[in-house]
C-alpha cells in the first residue's frame, strides 16, 4: 500500500524557504562584511585574513614587458635612472629620469614601451626644471614636474611643449592628481607636514590631514621616517599616517571624510639587517644617533587606482627576496587578498598604478639599477 505524502506544518515550510533565500542571496563561502559608525562615518572592519567574498584572495603579477635603465639601448637615450612615472588614459609612459649633465629629464614611450621623445631641461628659465621632486598628471592630462627648490610646479602637455609654471602654496613640495580634475599638494610648515586639496587654478579647498613630526630635542634622531601616505583614485582621496595605526581615511572629490578603512596587523620587528641598510644612509659620524623603534609600521605606503582598488604596501616579506606583501582592498573599502611585489617607495610614495587593466610598477634590481614593469595583475 503507497504511503502518503507527508504533510508539514506552514512554519516549516517558512523555514526552509527562508534558508534557500538566504544560500541563494549570500552565495557559498561568503562572508558578512562588518561595519560600525563612528561620528556617522562608516568604518570597515578588517581582519588577518582576506574576506570571503567568492571572487580569489591571491593575486599574481604578470609581466609583459619592462623598461629596465640597465639596458644599453635604454642608457643611449640619456636615461640612466628612474625617480618616478606616469600613464596617461592612451597608455603613454612619461618617465622622469634623475639629472645627469645636459640630457632632458622627461621620456616619452608609447603603449608598447617605444621610445617617443625627451624633453625638460634642468634650469631656472620656462620649461626648466632647477630640482625635479615629483612627476604627475593634471585633470587635462598635462606633466607636471614638482619643483622643490622653487616651490612651483612646471607643465608640459602629452606632446612635450612647456605650457606654464605654477606656484605652489607656501611650503609646498610636491603636487600631484586629484579625483575629477582636482589636485593634492603636499608640502610642510615647520615640524606640520599637510596635504591640501585644490582646484585646477592651484586654489585652496580645503585641508585634508596633517601630520606632525616632532624634532628630537636630544643628540638622538630618529632613523625611520614616518609614515604619511595618500593617494587618489578617480572619485576620491586615500590618506594614511602613522599614528593612527592601520586606518586608511577616504575623502570624496570635495574633502569630505566618507569612510575609515581599518585593518588587523601582524607587528614586524625592525630587523638587524633593515637597520644596516637604512644605516649606510647617514654620514658615519651620524649613525651613532639613529635611534630605532623596536616593530615598524603598519605599512609603507598605498596606491588607489582609477576603479577605486586600493594597495597598500606592509612590512612583512614576501616570497621572494626584496618584495613585500601588499593587502588590496576593493572599491567598499574591503579586504579582499594579497600578493607579493617588489615596488619602489621613495618620499614616502609608492610608484605603481594600475591603469585600464594594466599594472606598472617601479622596482629596484639587486644590481641598483632601477626597472619599469608593466603587466598584468591576475
């Protein structure tokens, strides 16, 4: 005899619809993403490890090609070092070389890495550049060469023509680009290091953060610089210090503090062979001064890109020698995975960007020289 069909209550039923919505809509494997509010701004919590997200939490780089200053065809163009570089939406790379005698200072390549033109001569007449501190792009896509002995910012448009000279605010050191046409000044104003945003015309919006670093009043000095990192994505601003530990703040196009990205750490101890190198930096009389704290950092310094993902550079080693982890955060401000790189950091800044699918990034070889990678992150 056939059974029946087994009848179960309504709050079952209720039950069980609700477990399928709730795999259906949540996926497998995926994660709540915690969040508080501070003051009415969002703060995202992250942890040790990568969320959950279903999308992968390792990244590789793939290199396609490089420009490598070690290279003698390189060399033969005058540019025998790299003190930065920038992309244009065209895939262009304008390189900033370091001075060496009477050569241009700015290279152009194509997308495909071949040589274009040079152009910018050191000096103090229109188009020179007395002390190059900074390369970057304006909201028009136009050079801009920060000047740091004469506070001024020189520009030239994608063709190499000199179109003018601008002047930074007082105390200002470098300049470089903003979300949606604005740009970021950095400069100093005694022991106070701040970041200001401003419009295309060099006018004042407002003051983003500022950090200061307090002179030892002793014989001893301090051998780590401090950490005050920034960097700008298409729609906003990303600025990291020291002394608020692992906590990235991000403004929107106008100044304004919309989220506070924090993040767990593992603490890296300074090791013996780090204070060697930094050592080698200062005069033999002067190292007998440098003092050093006992862990680093949180990190070295971070990177957005254009899409709003964000790198940001820790001190804990790689998987190969000289590279480091980086943790890449998306466009919300959340953990999503690592990978292990070896990217230039000089002023505080981290020379890469990932531009329309493509990533680039500034390395030092063991030889010394320096090399422009340009790949793929995967």
């Amino acid at each position: 005899m056939a059974s029946k069909p087994q009848a179960y209550p309504l709050v079952i039923i209720l039950f069980m619809g609700l477990g399928i919505f709730l795999l259906n809509s949540c996926g497998p494997g995926k994660e709540k993403i915690e969040t508080i509010k501070e003051d009415g701004i969002e703060v995202v919590i992250n942890h040790l490890e990568p969320y959950k997200t279903g999308e992968k939490s390792s990244f590789t780089f793939e290199k396609r090609w490089s420009i490598d200053t070690e290279n003698r065809e390189i060399q033969k163009l005058g540019l025998m070092d790299i003190m930065g570089f920038e992309v244009n939406s065209a895939g262009e790379i304008f390189v900033l070389g370091k001075l060496s005698g009477e050569g241009n200072l700015i290279f152009k390549f194509d997308k495909d890495r071949q040589f274009i033109k040079s152009f910018g001569h050191q000096g103090q007449g229109p188009g020179e550049v007395e002390a190059p501190f900074h390369i970057s792009l304006d909201g028009q896509e136009n050079i801009m060469v920060s000047d740091s002995s004469r506070q001024l910012v020189v520009i030239y448009d994608s063709d190499g023509s000199f179109v003018k000279n601008q002047m930074m605010p007082a105390g200002g050191m470098m300049t470089a680009s903003g979300p949606q046409g604005r740009l970021l000044i950095m400069g100093t104003s005694g022991e106070t290091f701040w970041l200001k945003l401003v419009d295309s015309d060099f006018l004042e919006i407002k003051t983003l953060d500022e950090f200061i670093m307090k002179l030892p009043r002793t014989t001893k000095l301090r051998a780590i610089p401090p950490v005050f990192a920034w960097s700008s994505s298409r729609d906003n601003i990303y600025v990291g210090k020291e002394d608020r530990g692992y906590e990235i703040h991000v403004f929107d196009a106008d100044g304004q503090l919309i989220r506070k990205i924090r993040k767990d750490y593992k603490k890296v101890p300074v090791s013996e062979s780090y204070k060697e190198k930094i050592l080698k930096m200062f005069p033999p009389r002067m190292r007998e001064m440098a003092v050093f704290p006992d862990f680093q950092p949180p990190f070295q310094s971070l990177m957005a890109a254009d899409n709003g993902m964000l790198f940001v550079c820790t001190f804990e080693e790689g998987h190969n020698p000289g590279e480091f982890m980086f943790d890449i955060f998306d466009k919300d401000g959340v953990f999503i995975g690592r990978t292990s790189l070896n990217v230039f950091i000089w002023e505080g800044h981290l020379w890469a960007r990932l531009k329309d699918n493509k990533f680039y990034y500034l390395k030092e070889k063991d030889s010394g020289y320096k090399e422009l990678l340009i790949g793929e992150i995967r």
